[in-house]
C-alpha cells in the first residue's frame, strides 16, 4: 500500500519540515516493521536535499517539475535537480498546478515523459471538478485526462507510473471540500482501470497503483478499506501531522491484514 504524503507549501521553515520528517520516520518504526506500508514524502523543493537520506522507511519526491529539461526557466525546477537531490518520485499535474500556474493535459504529458526519460515516478493525478462532476462529467474527463498524459508513454514504461485520483472537489482546500464517498472512488477507480485497459491491456489495468487524495484522514480512510481497486492515499494536511499520518497509515494497513 501507498501513503504519499504531499506537503505542498508547507511548512514554512526548513526546522519545522525536520521535525515533522523525523516525526513521522520515529513513527513509521513502530508501525511499519513489516514494511506493509510503502511511504513517499513530497516536501517542498527547496527543502528536499536537506531532509532526504537514503532509508527504508520513507522514499522522498518533488510536487512539481518544469516542463523542460534545462534553459532560461526563471523560477523552474529541473527533473535533473530534483533526480540530483533524491527525489525518486514527483507528482505531475496536481489540480493546484492547474489552477494556479494554468497547465493543461499537454504540458502534463510532457512532465510525465521528462520523469520517464529520468527515472523519476510520475505520481499523476487525474479528477474532475465540481462543474464537472455536477454535469455527470467524470468519467468523460477522467478519460482524457488519461488519453493525452499517457500518449506517447510505452508500455514497457507505464508500468512506473502511479495513478492518484483526486477529485478537486474533496481536495481540503476547496470550499466546502468533502471526501469522495467510497461508492464515487470506486467508480473513478473502475474508470480509470477501464481506460488503462483501453490504452494497453489487462495486466497494465491490474497492475498499476492506483490511489485516492482528498480529504483522507485518520477518522475516514477505514471507509475505502472495502475497495480492491485502490492501492493507497495521496494525503495532503493530514500528512502534516506525523500523528494524524501515521494513524492512517497504522489503521488502513492493520484493517488489511485482517480482511486477508
Ligand atoms: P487534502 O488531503 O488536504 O485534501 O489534499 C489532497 C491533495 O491535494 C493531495 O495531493
């Protein structure tokens, strides 16, 4: 199971990030011995060197890359720097990205293709808005979310992604956020396995991590333990606090062990 935490711009100080970093690996210790639980931090860039040690409890990635490899991109962040700096993982096409910074599904793309040439796992999200969904939308946008991020991505290379399903209605942010029913993600996750296996073939649908962001917390995620289709949680404010993190990580794998 995936717990991808995505700190966005947060904290604000880089001995903040170290005691939540170290919070949550002092955590992790105790409730991941048997390493059920694989765990990805996505700090802010500018903290990411000083907080990544290579270990097996905590895997570390970027939020954002620019859409080129090098060049005059004032304020950018190179896939090559966040390679260099210990990132192994970044997440692409963020619905916050989209929304502040204007990106589309071809800039996405070309993000996802960047992270492949470089050996970095494109985390990409996909999801509707509320616009969207009260139109009846999802699986319609959903769909080509999936179709132009993924066009030129070989099947040999697919296999590196993971898919983050993030309804940008759930996401805590938004006004009036609330987490997607069990019953809407695992319709989302029947959509987008459905897609994967339009676009190649059964064992990419099965096999790629599929994971849920939005509003998760230690008080809700048992509601997505039933979902076979969903392989873990991008998790945004709750993974500010190594408690409330941990707790998620600690139930939503202990509910595992006792459905198998
Ligand atoms: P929240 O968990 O704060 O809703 O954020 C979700 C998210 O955007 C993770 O990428």
């Amino acid at each position: 199971m995936l717990f991808i935490a995505n700190w966005k711009m947060n904290p604000t100080s880089l001995k903040q990030a170290q005691k939540l970093n170290k919070n949550i690996k002092d955590k992790l210790k105790k409730i991941n011995k048997e390493k059920k639980a694989k765990v990805i931090i996505c700090p802010p860039t500018i903290f990411l060197s000083k907080l990544f040690q290579k270990n097996k409890l905590i895997q570390y990635g970027v939020q954002n890359i620019c859409f080129e490899e090098r060049g005059a991109y004032t304020g950018e962040i190179s896939v090559l720097m966040a390679k260099d700096q210990g990132a192994n993982y970044s997440i692409i096409g963020h619905s916050e990205r989209k929304q502040i910074a204007g990106e589309d599904n071809y800039t996405i793309s070309q993000k996802v293709n960047l992270c492949l040439a470089n050996n970095i796992k494109p985390i990409l999200c996909v999801g509707e808005n509320l616009q969207e969904k009260n139109h009846a939308k999802t699986g319609l946008v959903i769909r080509e979310q999936l179709q132009i991020a993924l066009k030129n991505v070989k099947i040999n290379d697919i296999e590196k992604i993971i898919i983050a399903y993030e309804p940008v209605w759930a996401i805590s942010s938004q006004d009036n956020a609330r987490p997607g029913t069990p019953d809407s993600i695992l319709g989302a996750s029947i959509i987008i396995r459905k897609e994967l296996l339009n676009l190649y073939n059964h064992d990419v649908a099965t096999n790629i991590p599929v994971i849920y962001g939005g509003s998760v917390s230690k008080d809700n995620v048992l509601d997505y333990s039933g979902n076979s289709n969903l392989n873990g949680f991008l998790i945004g404010s709750a993974s500010l606090n190594a408690f409330d993190f941990s707790q998620i990580i600690e139930k939503y794998i202990q509910s595992a062990q006792k459905q198998t």
